[in-house]
C-alpha cells in the first residue's frame, strides 16, 4: 500500500513542479489572444434562405403536425412510417409538382 503511495507522489511530484510555469506562459499568452478578436473583422451575417428552402421548411412542419396529430392506432393501420408518410405530404403539398 506504501509503495502503491509513493509511486502516485513520484509521478505527481513533475506534474505538479510544471504547473506553475504553464500558468505564467498562460497569462502572458492571454494578452496577444484576447487583442486578435478585436483586429478580426466582424464575422458575415448569416445568409437568408432562399424561397424554395422556406416553403420546404413550411412543408415539413404542416406534415409533422399531421403526422403528430395521428393516434398510434391510425399510424398503425396507415402502414408507412414517417420517410413514407412525409414524402407522400410532400407531395401533396407541393401539387405533384417535380420542380
């Protein structure tokens, strides 16, 4: 149990010796980091999304209120899991449309 002890110190004893110099190679190196953010210029505005990717946003959420709107008996007895079921709203939303 002693010897178990000592080889725990024996490997600590560096760690610990080491610690204090990161913390000063880490408080001189916060000065430069904080000061880089400030030159950098502002990061872009993220982009819209386009018309075609917002009715498909809207789609997908009208056919998961339905879907959710399904008991588990009448999801059951439709047969088609959600990849079946969206694709068919999906179209039916759309109109049959293969645009």
């Amino acid at each position: 149990m002693v010897d178990r002890l000592v080889r725990i110190a024996a490997l600590l004893v560096p760690l610990l010796a080491v610690q204090p110099v990161l913390a000063k190679e880490a408080t001189t190196k916060a000065p430069a980091t904080s000061e880089a953010p400030a030159a950098s210029p502002a990061a872009p505005a993220a982009k819209q999304p386009s018309p075609g990717q917002t009715a498909a946003r809207d789609r997908q959420k009208k056919c998961g209120a339905e879907w959710r709107g399904l008991t588990d008996a009448q999801k059951t007895a439709q047969g088609p899991k959600w990849p079946q079921f969206w694709s068919k709203c999906n179209k039916r939303l759309k109109g049959n449309d293969k645009a």
